[in-house]
C-alpha cells in the first residue's frame, strides 16, 4: 500500500496531514492487511519529515521524504522497525539547480528578479532513491540502502545498513 501525504511547513495551506495518515495506518495493519506500507512524505521541511517517520514507526515499511530534489544521506531503520530516509531525491541531471538550467535560478538568487521561466536541464540524468528489503511477516524493515545510478556519477551498488 502507497499512502502520498502533503505536508504543511512551508508550503500552500493543507490540511492536517497526519490524521489521514493514522486513519489508512490503522485501516489496513501492517503484516496483518498488507504486506508493506510505504508513506510518501511530500514537503519542504525535514523535521516534519522526521516527525512523520517517527508518527509511522512500527506501521509502516517506509516513511520517505520527497520534494526537496537532493538525496538525504539520513537512511535508517527507526526503533520499531520503520525504514526512514528524509528525502529520496530526484531523477534527473544532477549537474543543474533541482534539474533546472542554472542561470535563472541563479540569477533570481542573486538579484531577486525573474527575467524568464526555469528551463530543465538536459545533461546526463541520475536516478535517486531508496531500497528496503522488508519482513515477510511482519512487513517491517530489515534493511535500507540509498539508490544513486547514472548521470556524471558512477553506478552506486546499494549497501545495506542495519541498525538491529
């Protein structure tokens, strides 16, 4: 089971995204109703990316952060057995401002005026992401290891950690 939530720091108005994120959690019980649960943490700040990882613990297989475009190096397995990493990052060229050419974000970081739309950069892409190998039984984590492949980078074999 996927469950996508938008978080709220930072970002337009939504509503409270961990009561939607509690009812689907209790709904469908981990191990019991679904084989794994992966949450998608969508939003900007990475406390209450942490904070949703920490909410889920023992619930879920994954709490992932997305949004924020660069791959946090945070992976683990939380005390109850739920794999966190604040953000995946993202697909694309990684020789670019967030997959954007760099002179209109650069100029508007240094000036404050847009003169144009952000154009996507086109140079070698590199995938980003995250793997975790899952408890049959229980569907709560074993192992997680950041994804990185492709683009200027070399092919990034995932190595597993282990906090159990």
């Amino acid at each position: 089971m996927i469950i996508n939530a938008l978080g709220r720091l930072f970002m337009e108005p939504v509503e409270d995204p961990f009561a939607p994120i509690d009812r689907e959690l209790n709904a469908h019980r981990l191990g019991k109703d679904v084989n794994a649960i992966v949450v998608d943490f969508h939003c900007e700040a990475t406390g209450e990316k942490q904070g949703a990882g920490h909410f889920c613990d023992g619930r879920a297989s994954l709490v992932v952060g997305t949004h924020t475009h660069t791959p946090s190096a945070d992976h683990q397995i939380l005390p109850r057995g739920t794999a966190y990493m604040t953000d995946a990052g993202m697909t694309g060229d990684y020789n670019s401002i967030v997959g954007m050419q760099k002179d209109e974000p650069l100029r508007r970081f240094t000036t404050g005026i847009p003169m144009s739309r952000f154009t996507p950069a086109t140079g070698p892409a590199t995938l980003t992401g995250v793997a975790v190998d899952t408890d049959e039984e229980t569907g709560l984590a074993r192992r997680i290891a950041p994804v990185r492949i492709g683009g200027r980078l070399e092919r990034a074999v995932p190595r597993f950690w282990t906090c159990r």
